[in-house]
C-alpha cells in the first residue's frame, strides 16, 4: 500500500483539497500599469499622455493606433477617437532616479522597482502606484491627491489655471470603482457637449431663417439716422444699400470702445508721478541748495 521504510505522509499528500486561485503579484502589477504603455506594453518614454478614464499611453502609440485604420480595434481603447480624448502629462522628474537597466542586463546591479521616474511637484511622493496621483484636464499637470486635498482654491498650483474639483479631476491608475466614476462623468460630458452642438446648429438655422423676409423683399435701411456709437451702419456697393451684419456692428462698436479705454489708460500712465520721474526735468531729479557746490573753492589753510 506505500509509504513503507517508516515515511510518514502528510495530510495534503492523502487528501485532495480544492486549489485557491491564482492572485496576481502586487509589484509587478503596479510596475505594469505605472512604467509601461497600457496600449503597447512599452516603457513610458515622453511624451506621456492620459485618457479621461486615468490610463498612461505613450503618445506615439495612440497615434499609431488612431492611423491605422486598417487593424483591428482594442475594446479598452473604444472611448478614444482621436487626439482631444488625450491630454499630454505635465510630470516632474525624480532628481534621484537612476537608470539602472544597463547594469541589470549584466547581472550586477539591484532595480528598485519601487523607485520612480517621476514625482509630485508639490508632496515630494514618487509617482509609483503606492499613493494616488490625479492630473487636471484643463492644464494637464499632475499632482499627488494628498497634495490637491491640503489645497483649498480650485486653482492649479503649477501654472494657476482654474479647474473643476469635480469634473476636471482625473485620477491615475484608480481602482474600477473609480474607473467607472470617471466613465459615467465622460459620457456625460459628451451628452452634453452634443447637445450644446446641436443648440448652435438650430441657432444658426433660425438666424438665417429670421434674416429673410417673409415676402421676398429685403429692408429698407434709413441713410439719415445716425449711429449712437458714431460707426456707420451702411455701406454702398454698386450702387446698391446694404445693411451690416449684427455680429460686425458688434465688432466695430467692441474695437471702437476698447480703443478708447486704451488710449484713456494711457493717458493715465503719462500724467503718473512714476512716469514723471523717468525724466530730468522732474522735481525728484533737480538737487537741492544744500547738494550743489559753492563757487568759491574752500581751503582750510586760508581760514
């Protein structure tokens, strides 16, 4: 029957149990999704770019996928059409990286796979999947979530562009609750920025629409009645009375206005005591009696 020679079997050995399931190595999945392109499996080389779902991509990669029509589509690529669904990564880099794959070819050198190529401007963290990054939609730059939350303002701290803490803030590598937060907050989005398409188009149907008459005949324009902004609201050609758009009055009368507040603050800068001073002739420049030197040369030996 076995185990003969004095062996003693053990109990898995004797009884078969159900095997647990495969779980996946923590480092290297965080090296995975951290270090290498999410559509290429490449390492990140610059310049990085994120889609609105928090995934890094090389750029050259998306845009070798977007030419190529004639293969097959990624599914995990579906929500990106074309290069307004990226935004380029504004990183900082890690002063204490170093590249160490040259020597790790040889054998003799240890890779940290922890240590990272880039960091939080802000926090001094390593961008290595350990703590939670997120960059804005508006500028790009990325920041450590711990630094955004320490920050009260809705003010990007690198190049103090405004953002929405709510809907311009994209985090990185998030788990697939996140993921799905941030999916639903793209498709409506683009619900909204159609609908707003759609808007423009009826508005622009309805001027053209409104500018014809009814009856065929145009407007009759009134040459005597001047303008309230001094601009001339007709113009003759060929002999011919037509009127101006509302859209070029609007210019016209905008470019005349700024104008004149140009030219106002200018005038302003001019009768300035500080623009005043630049020049000689100024009160500030002339010296004082007590400055100026006597005609007569003074020696102490004559005294």
């Amino acid at each position: 029957m076995g185990c003969d020679g004095g062996t003693i079997p053990k109990r898995h050995e004797l009884v078969r149990t159900k095997k647990k399931a495969e779980q996946k190595d923590k480092n290297a999945d965080l090296v995975a999704k951290w270090k290498h392109c999410a559509l290429s499996n490449e390492i990140l080389r610059e310049p990085i770019v994120a889609c609105e779902l928090g995934r890094l991509y090389n750029k050259d990669a998306v845009i070798e996928y977007l030419l190529d029509k004639g293969s097959e589509k990624v599914e995990k690529m579906n929500h990106i059409k074309g290069l307004k669904d990226i935004h380029t990564l504004n990183l900082h880099a890690n002063p204490s990286w170093k590249n160490k794959t040259d020597h790790a070819e040889k054998g003799d050198a240890y890779i940290d796979d922890q240590n990272a190529k880039y960091i939080c401007s802000v926090a001094g963290i390593e961008m290595n999947g350990r703590y939670k990054f997120c960059y804005l939609r508006t500028c790009g730059c990325v920041f450590s979530n711990r630094a955004l939350k320490e920050v009260r303002d809705e003010i990007c701290l690198t190049c103090s562009k405004k953002y929405s803490a709510y809907d311009d803030v994209i985090i990185l590598n998030g788990s697939k609750d996140e993921e799905d937060l941030l999916r639903q907050k793209l498709e409506a989005r683009k619900s909204a920025s159609k609908s707003d398409r759609k808007k423009k188009r009826d508005k622009a149907k309805n001027g053209e629409t409104n500018g014809h008459l009814s009856n065929g005949h145009s407007e009759k324009v009134d040459e005597d009645k001047p303008s309230t902004s001094g601009i001339s609201t007709t113009k003759k050609q060929n002999g011919k009375i037509g009127t101006k758009s509302n859209h070029v009055k609007k210019l016209e009368v905008g470019s005349a206005v700024n104008g004149a507040k140009r030219r106002i603050e200018e005038a302003k800068i001019y009768k300035s005591d500080t623009f005043k001073s630049i020049f000689t002739s100024h009160s500030s420049a002339k010296r004082s009696k007590d400055e100026k030197a006597h005609w007569i040369t003074y020696n102490p030996y004559h005294c």
